[in-house]
C-alpha cells in the first residue's frame, strides 16, 4: 500500500496542486490520471509528470518575481521556510 508522507508548505495550495498535476498529466497523455494507480505507471512516466510541475512552478516563482522585485523574496517569512543558514 502506497503512503504519502509529503506535506504543502502552504496547505491552502493542495487543491490546485492536485489540478496542476492532473493537467500536467493529461497533456502528456496520462488520460485519468487520478485514477490510476501510480504503481503500476513507469518511473518515467511518474517523473515526467513532476518534472513537469517543478517547471511549472519554478516558472511561476520567476515570474511573481519579475513582477513585484524585491518584494517578493521576503513573502515566504511568514509560512516555514528554512533557508539552510
């Protein structure tokens, strides 16, 4: 049986999440990807469907950073993040 340990930095963020991937799936061909169970897909397909969304999202980091500067950078203070110093 599968178990999920991950958790949402900002849990509000879940259910679009959840639509980014389903998304990202069936533009990749992964009709009812909701559906399936990931078992029995290959790590590629698995992987192609999160590198996906690392793209996605890292595109969007960049462009709320294009778009409000400097301002931006402190916006994560307030939910959790760790910056490793």
């Amino acid at each position: 049986m599968a178990r999920n340990s991950n958790t949402h930095v900002v849990p509000q963020a879940g259910n679009a999440l959840d639509a980014m991937k389903f998304e990202v799936a069936n533009e990749l061909g992964l009709t009812n990807y909701n559906a399936v169970d990931k078992g029995q897909l290959t790590s590629r397909q698995n992987g192609y469907v999160g590198g996906n969304i690392t793209k996605r999202l890292v595109a969007l980091g960049e462009a709320a950073l294009a778009q409000q500067g400097t301002g931006a950078i402190g916006a994560t203070t307030g939910i959790g993040l760790e910056t490793g110093r």
